[in-house]
C-alpha cells in the first residue's frame, strides 16, 4: 500500500465527497432521519484519520500501520453491514410484517457474522497478516454485498418508488463488489505485489464511486417521506382545517 | 481457492451490474421537452431510424453499416456535448461516465457479432444513450440561445 499523488488525491476527493453528503443531509434537515448513513461516513471519516495518523506516524512499512489498515477495514465492514440493515428497514417502511421477518434474520446473520468475527480474529491475532485477513474481509465483503443485492431485489420487487434508497444501495453494491472481488484475486494470487497495488487503487476508487453516487442522491434526488410521517402530516393537516375555517379572513 | 474463485466472479459480475444500473438510471431521466428532435434532424443523425427499424419491424442487422452508422453518430454527439453550448467546453461526471459506458457497449456488440449471438439489445442500449446525449445537447443549445428570454421577447428586442 505504497501512498502515491494518484492516492492522496483520491483520499481528498473522499473527505470533500463526505464532506459534501453531510452538508446536503444537513441543508435538507436530513441528519436525524439519516442517522445511519451520516453514522457511517463518520466512522469512514474516523478511519481515514487513523489510518493517515498511522501511515504519517509509523511509515507504510510498519506493522503499526498494518494493524491500524486491516482493523479499521473489519471495523468499516461491520459497519456497513449495519447500514445495509438501516437500508432494509428503509425499504420495508410500508410492509411491518416482512420487516418483522427480515429483522429476525439480519440480527441472526449480524450475531453470526460478529460472533465468526470475534473468534476467528482473536484466534489468529498473532499471525494476523498471514493469507488469513484477506480471506476473512474477502469474505466479510461478500457477505455484505450478498445482502446488498437482495436489498436491492426486494426493491424492485416491492415497485418501491424511492430513489434516493435506490441510489443509495447502488452506491453500496459498487462499495462492496469492488474490494471482494479484488480480495479474492488477491488470495488467489497468493498476495503478490501486482495484486496488492490493484487494490490500492481499486478500493479507494469504490469508495469514491460510492461517496458521488451518494452526494448525487442527497443532492439531485427527492427523498420520499415515509409513510408514517405523512400520515401524521395528513392529521395534523385535518385538525387544523376548522380552526382555519373559523379564522376571519 | 473453490470459494475464491466464486466469490471473484460473483463480485466482478455484481460490480459490472451495478455500473450498469447506474449508467440506465441517469439515462431513464425525464427531460421538461423533446430536445432531441431538432438535434437529430439538424445533424442529420441516423440512430432514430436504426432503433425504428429494429423495434418495429425487427429488420435484419447489416453489422457493418450499423456500426458505421453508431460510430459516427457517437463522435458527431460527443463533439457536439464538449462544444455546443457548453460554456465550460468540459464533459460532466455523468457524461463522463455514459461516453464509457459508450464505448463499452461497441465493444459488446463487436464481441456479439463475433460471437454469433443477437446484436439486437446491445444496439437498443446505444440508441438510448444517444437520445440522451441529443437530449443533453437539444437543451445547452435551447438554453443558450435565449437565455433568459422568452421566444416572444427575444424577437421583440430585435
């Protein structure tokens, strides 16, 4: 992971595409019904700074700053798996009982993929930078983007009008599918250096897809009120209707 | 390594589908008119017809002159995206990407024809990105021209 002009630039282009997807969320007023996705880009945030303090602090070389890399990236993938289930309960706005069934099932996947986490890394803590950490977040990542592309099938199962969500799994789908892919080809590869340097390249480029997808939607496209909110528009709307009726004109 | 191999070709396929839903989604936007029209007729540009013929009468496809047909159309509206009524005489990210997605779509036509399989949705998919691209360049065109006039002002300042 050898840090190059091509890659700082791309870091720069991430905190400003950030930046901006929280600006809009804020103009919009947004922050609080967005929770989680104004939670994830401040955890993306977060590892970026951690992760240049450890690169400016220890050198590209250290075994500091392939720690500080790896654990940010399983701790970024978790929380992606997150807002991928913030996205479904999104979707599922208007049906209760299917998200009652799905949300049995994601915290069964999420304890499941916690749990294989938590065991499996504190087993191999001590040869941590073995082929094991590629094939554990190759494997996280296609977890999540399995799940993604269901979300996104439900959708358009579902005929689901809102395209901000839409634009907003897409953006996940490239986030996901770019690093798995690029993982596994690094495990079959056996980590040699041309794969390595494929995914310096790869992975930031992802997420800064994601990141102007993102800020297209919070920026270009409408968001849909949720179904309860409008409702409580709607009798808000009916009982002040007398009082307007009986004000002089 | 089974795993591996999968999850590589899943990955990469989903990573493709995803670019493509990205690239159908900008070109399913609605625009306020029909700016294409005079675009295509101004230019003479042959992709209206070519998309015509294969909708509604599933005409057989002369590969060749197709392609040619494409080709020069694609270059005659990318020429016209950069310097027609763009001040800035820059493609936007969009356009950016929908010219990659351009391209890559000759190439999967080329490979279907040497494939021997259907030309048919490839050539429908190229049409569709240069409709939007006529539409793109219809509306600078219409913008640009009047500004913040309307038809009936402008001739009355003249």
């Amino acid at each position: 992971m050898r840090p190059s002009l091509f890659n700082t630039g791309i870091q720069y282009a991430c905190y400003a595409a950030e930046l901006g997807v929280v600006f809009f969320l804020g103009r919009r007023s947004r922050l609080r019904d967005e929770v989680w996705l104004a939670a994830y880009l401040a955890a993306l945030l977060g590892v970026g700074i951690i992760r240049s303090y450890g690169l400016y602090s220890y050198g590209v070389n250290s075994i500091q700053y392939a720690y500080s890399y790896w654990l940010t990236d399983v701790v970024l993938a978790l929380g992606a798996f997150l807002l991928v289930c913030a996205l479904f309960r999104r979707a599922c706005s208007r049906h209760s009982r299917l998200w009652a069934t799905l949300r049995t099932m994601l915290v069964s996947v999420f304890a499941l993929v916690a749990g294989v986490s938590f065991i499996s890394l504190s087993k191999n803590y001590d040869h941590l930078f073995s082929m094991f950490i590629v094939e554990f977040q190759q494997n996280l990542y296609f977890a999540c983007l399995v799940l993604n592309t269901l979300l996104y099938l439900l959708m358009a199962h579902l005929e689901s009008t809102d395209e901000q969500l839409n634009w907003l799994v897409i953006g996940l789908g490239l986030q996901f599918s770019g690093p798995a892919a690029n993982l596994a080809f690094m495990y079959l590869a056996h980590s040699q250096s041309h794969s390595g340097s494929l995914f310096s390249y790869l992975s930031p480029l992802c997420t800064l897809g994601m990141l102007s997808i993102w800020l297209y939607a919070v920026a270009r496209v409408p968001s849909e009120v949720p179904e309860r909110v409008s409702g409580e528009l709607a009798v808000e709307t009916a009982a002040l209707r007398p009082l307007r009726a009986a004000r002089p004109s | 390594m089974i795993m591996a191999t999968l999850i590589l070709v899943i990955s990469t396929a989903l990573f493709f589908f995803y670019i493509q839903v990205t690239c159908q989604k900008i070109l399913r936007r609605k625009f306020d008119q029909e700016y294409a029209a005079s675009i295509v007729n101004a230019n003479r540009l042959e992709f209206p017809a070519v998309r015509k013929a294969l909708e509604e009468f599933d005409a057989p496809v002369d590969y060749a002159r197709l392609r040619m047909t494409l080709r020069c159309d694609f270059l005659a509206l990318t020429y016209l995206l950069k310097n027609a009524g763009n001040l800035n005489q820059r493609y936007s990210h969009e356009e950016r990407l929908l010219i990659m997605y351009g391209r890559a779509l000759f190439f999967s036509l080329f490979l279907r024809h040497l494939l021997q399989l259907k030309e048919k949705p490839a050539v429908l998919k190229l049409a569709a990105v240069l409709q939007y691209f006529a539409n793109i360049v219809g509306q600078r065109v219409n913008r640009v021209r009047f500004g913040n006039l309307a038809p009936s002002d402008y001739l009355l300042s003249l």
